[in-house]
C-alpha cells in the first residue's frame, strides 16, 4: 500500500530526490547545509490568496513566492482543527497515528521521542540551529510540565501555548516587544532570530521568566532552520484587531472601501446541511455561530487584512535574507493548518472535512530550484504529513520510519512515481458541538461518514470505528460536477457502486493509519 513507507519504496524516493537535487546544479552539493523558514498561517483557506482567486485580498509577496518556487494546488490538512493539525506536522503522522488531539481531550501528550523525531529536531541533530516563534497548540511530555522539553530543546523559544490574541501584549510571554500588533510582533522576534546581537538586547533582557533561559543568541556559524505560527487569521485573534491606538492604520482601514464584494457562499443564506442528530450550530464556540451578512462581511474584512499583512511579513522577511546574504541558501515554505467554513452548507468553524475546511494553501521555494521548477503547479493530492519528509529530503537528511507522510521532492522534479489517489480525512474532536467524522477525498469523489453525537461527546475515540462501527449520516460528493459539495448523492440508487466502493475504501484507511 503506498500510506506505509517500505525499503523499495524509500530507494526509490532517494533516486529520484538526487534526482532533483542535480537539477540544481552540482555547486548545490558544495554549498552550505540550507536554512529553512517554515511559516504556518491559522485558520487561512486556500481561496483567501490573490492567486487563489480572492476578490478582495492582495498577497503580492505569497503570490510572488509561489511564481518562484513550486505551488500545491490540492494540498489537504487530514485533521482539520489547530491542535491535532499541528501534531500531524510534527510527527509526518495521521492523528489516527499518534493519537495526539488536543490534551485536554485526549490526555494524551507528545512523547519526547517523539518530539525529537520532528522535523526541527532533526534538523538539529544535524547540526541546525533551531528556531520557534508563536502559537503552540501541541504538549510535549505531561502537562504539567508546560512543555518545558520543547523549550529546553530548541535553542530560541519563543512561543505561548494556546491563543496569542492580536494584541500581543496582553500576554506575559510577549510583553518584552515593542510592538504588540501580532504580525508586527512576531515579525520583531523573527528579526531578533535573524539579527542576534547590539541593538536586540532589549528582548532578551525583558523577556518573561518562564522562557528567558530558552532564548540564545543565534550562532551565524550554523545553519538555522524556524518554524513561524501565527494565530491569524484567526477568529480569535482578529476581535481586538486596530483597537489601540499603536495598531497600524490597515487594521481599521484597510479593505473598507471594497466591502461589498467580499465573497459569500453560493446560495447564501444556506440552512445547516446536517441532520440535528449529527449537529446543532447553537453548540458551536460563539465567534462562530453568527452567520447573518453584516457580521459575515466584518469577519471577512477582518481576515482579508491578516492574510495581507502576513503577506507583508512575507516580503519584509524575504527583504532581510536578502540583506543579510543568506536568501541564495534559504528554504521558505508556507502553509495554513487548516481552512474554515463561513457560512458554507449554513455552517461556521473547522473540523467539518468540506473543503473549505481541509485545502489549503501550500508553497516550497528553494533558492536552488532549477528554472524548470519556478512557478511550477503540483495537482497531486498532498497533505501537511508530507511537508517533513519533504523538508528532511531538501536538507539531504533521511527521512524516519515513522513518518507516514511522504517526501514530495518526486512530485515537485515532474518524476514518475506511485502515488496515492487519494486522502483519509477525521475529526476525533467532539467538544463544542462537533461530531466525529470520517472521509476519503479523491480526484471525483468524496465521501464522508458520521458517528453518534450522543455517544461520543467530550470524548476521545480513535478506535471507535475500527472495528466496523455503523454512521449514523453519509454524504457523497462528485467534485467535478459539484465541486462546492451542495449535492449529496449518497441516498441516490444511481450511485449505489460507487458509494459502497468509497466505504469500503474508508474503512480500509482507518485500519492501515492506525498501525
């Protein structure tokens, strides 16, 4: 099966890396290890780019980026909610893998083996120095602990576990900024990272006991590789956006002239699609549940400028490499951690395996690219397990065996090679309303599964359906002709073949991500 990584397949993967790597070049073998700059977007959905399609927001930097490097136009988060999304990024495994969720839900937390098998960490182990600026929505060893293994192991720890708000300030861990707008702060501690030394001597002085002793000066010797989380776009960070008077003017003015053609969902208003035994609106977290046009165009006004601004960053980052003569050997990837429904089948918030909620946006970019590469449209399935493996075969470093994600270098170099039709999708989640689900995503077709709400509330069960459990709801979509997922066509005899075909398929994947 192509999910689970075998020798054959791992051979064949490094061939046709080297492939790619002498593309390059052979001044890429004698060139220094690359640095990398993972930048990860919350809540961000794969139509809020100008490349994308939006009407309203402008990313000239991302859009720019994606024209010299290689874009994923059908790139899907397998867990589509902040905590178990980001787990799946660190461990290149399903949740059903690691079985991560979010703690409190869970109880489970990341072991620190584990943890040293990420990406980061084993960048480290080469040699990196390593880098993390943000949100944290994952545990490292017990709770109590406060993830203090995390921090202790990664030489500039800047982060808060949880929401940071838009106002920066209004957490002790980020008070030693000068700036508290988030972007800008965030941008402010990247420039620290990147800028260690006279002049930056503030922010370590200031900086909040609970991670002074995790925040060293970067040694220019090594090379570094960060990962950057923003908590933007956001719902809970976009509420306190442009209220103090240090907020940059775009957070209260940009956009307010093109209000009116902010998109809404065809067919808007919808009714909730799902049965009530499946799901109640009324349950969801209150940002979420006000769906009425005003507050709809708010929101999205509100987001449009968090995306332009991380757009933003994106340039002004990609100015400093350039001034510190390291852009020519640096690695930036970009990606959300999963998208969101506004108002979409009558629904708000995550977790719901539409596609609003599961494609992102997702951009590679290596200096070392060969001109064939730039600009370049990858259409195979990928998803947010694939990103480490990729990022470890970029850096020449092996890939670990217990990634079940896949390298995507093959897929980037144009290169023949086996790879999978389609993509496993869950929510294990079923706190503030949302019920357990189930989904394959093909090239046509989708199909998803629900489970008991009564019976899974508040619980963490990811071996409930296993053994055969029975949905309670199905739904089939076929994405050519419907790809904004309004027909459900699974109660349809016509299809009777192709749907028991997909539940077949389903039940086959929970089974084989689980091992």
């Amino acid at each position: 099966m192509i999910w689970r990584r075998n020798v054959t397949a791992h051979l064949k993967e490094t061939v046709l890396a080297a492939g790619l790597l002498a593309l390059v070049g052979s001044a890429f073998a004698e060139r220094a290890k690359p640095n990398v700059i993972f930048i990860k977007t919350d809540d961000q959905r794969f139509d809020s780019l100008g490349m994308t399609g939006h009407p309203v927001t402008k990313t000239p930097h991302i859009d720019q980026l994606a024209k010299e490097g290689v874009f994923f136009e059908n790139a899907f988060i397998t867990s589509p909610i902040c905590g178990p999304s980001r787990a799946n990024f660190m461990t290149g495994q399903w949740e059903r893998k690691n079985r991560l969720g979010f703690y409190y839900t869970s109880k489970n937390a990341m072991a620190y083996e584990v943890f040293d098998n990420s990406w980061l960490m084993r960048l480290k182990a080469a040699g990196y120095f390593t880098g993390y600026i943000g949100k944290n929505h994952v545990t490292v060893g017990e709770n109590k602990e406060k993830n203090r293994y995390m921090m202790e192991n990664i030489d500039f720890c800047y982060m808060r576990s949880g929401h940071l708000g838009f106002d920066l300030h209004s957490k002790k861990e980020f008070q030693n900024l000068k700036n508290s707008s988030q972007v800008e702060g965030l941008y402010e501690a990247t420039e620290v990272f990147m800028r260690s030394g006279k002049g930056k001597d503030y922010f370590f002085e200031n900086a909040d006991a609970s991670m002074k002793d995790f925040l060293h000066l970067r040694d220019p010797a090594r090379p570094f590789c960060l990962s950057i989380n923003f908590n933007l776009p956001h719902e809970a960070s976009i509420g306190g956006m442009g209220k103090k008077e240090t907020d940059p003017d775009m957070y209260r003015e940009l956009y307010n002239e093109v209000r009116d053609q902010q998109p809404l969902p065809i067919n808007y208003p919808n009714p909730v699609s799902l049965p009530k035994e499946v799901f109640r609106q009324d349950e969801l977290m209150g940002y979420y549940q006000n769906l009425n046009e005003k507050n709809l165009v708010e929101k999205k006004t509100r987001m449009s400028r968090a995306v332009t601004a991380i757009d933003s960053f994106v340039g002004k980052l990609r100015a400093d490499l350039e001034a510190l003569g390291v852009a020519d050997n640096t690695i930036l990837v970009l990606a959300s951690d999963h998208g969101l429904l506004l108002g979409e089948h009558g629904l708000g918030g995550k977790t719901f395996l539409y596609e609003e909620s599961i494609r992102i946006p997702l951009v590679f970019y290596s200096p070392h690219f060969p001109g064939t590469l730039r600009g370049k449209t990858v259409s195979e399935l990928v998803v947010g397990q694939d990103v480490p493996a990729t990022i470890l075969e970029l850096c020449r470093l092996p890939v670990p065996d217990t990634y079940q994600g896949r390298s995507m270098v093959p897929l980037m170099a144009g290169q023949k090679t086996e790879w999978r039709k389609e993509v496993f999708c869950e929510n294990l989640f079923t706190d503030q309303g949302y019920p357990r689900m189930e989904a394959v995503r093909g090239t046509e077709w989708k199909y998803i599964r629900y489970f008991s709400k009564e019976n899974d509330r508040k619980q963490y069960l990811p071996d409930a359906s296993i053994n055969g459990e029975e949905p309670i709801h199905e739904e089939l979509f076929n994405l050519k002709d419907d790809p904004h997922e309004l027909r459900n066509l699974a109660a349809n005899p016509e299809y009777a073949n192709v749907l028991n075909a997909h539940r077949k398929r389903c039940q086959e994947l929970v089974v084989e991500l689980a091992q």
